[in-house]
C-alpha cells in the first residue's frame, strides 16, 4: 500500500527557513509526479508545488514562487520541500501527495507555524 510520511515542520520566526520532507514507499517513486499541498485553519487545501517524476521540471503557486523549491531524490524515495522567507501566511499543515490513476493518496501531514 501507498505510504508517505511527512517530517520536517515545525515553528519558526517570519523571515526564516524550513525543509519539508516526504518518504514514500508502497509505489514506483521514480515513475509518479509528487506534490506538496497546505492547508491553513479554515481554508481549502491548496497545491504549493509539483515536481516531475525525473525532476527535471517543477510548478509553483504564484505566492510559493521565488521562496519554496520543492526537489527530489529518486534514489531514496523522498521528495523534499525547502521554504525560505517564510510568512506568517505560511503557516498551515502541509501534506506531500501523489496520484496513481484516478486515486490521490496523501500524507498525514506536518506543522508549520511561523510566529514570532
């Protein structure tokens, strides 16, 4: 069975940096696009970014674009998320995610809280 596991967040001061990572296993990690989603307290889950099954290619939300890089490593299964200058706004829980034919399968997510 599909499993990701999230690890990586927790607080930290606005202007700072974390590195998000997802270990997965139960799927053939190098043939499948992985993505990172957040969700904030009362809003929808929204997409961060998309990183192509080779890595050779990535996608941003508008707001992400410039400060988070998400990138992987095929070879140990694990897709990463690195967020510099963080906001405030980014606070959320954020899930790594990937989908296999009409089937998404999710993480269970981790912390981020940017406070001072």
């Amino acid at each position: 069975q599909v499993q990701l596991v999230e690890s990586g967040g927790g607080l930290v001061q606005p202007g700072g940096s974390l590195r998000l990572s997802c270990a997965a296993s139960g799927i053939s990690f190098s043939n499948y696009a992985m993505s990172w989603f957040r969700q904030a307290p009362g809003k929808e889950r929204e997409l961060v970014a998309t990183i192509t099954s080779a890595g050779g290619s990535a996608n941003y939300a508008y707001s992400m674009k410039g400060r988070f890089t998400i990138s992987r490593d095929n070879d140990k299964n694990t897709v990463y998320l690195q967020m510099n200058s963080l906001k405030p706004e980014d606070t959320a829980v954020y899930y790594c995610s990937t989908q296999l034919l009409v089937s998404r399968f999710w993480g269970q997510g981790t912390q981020v809280t940017v406070s001072s």
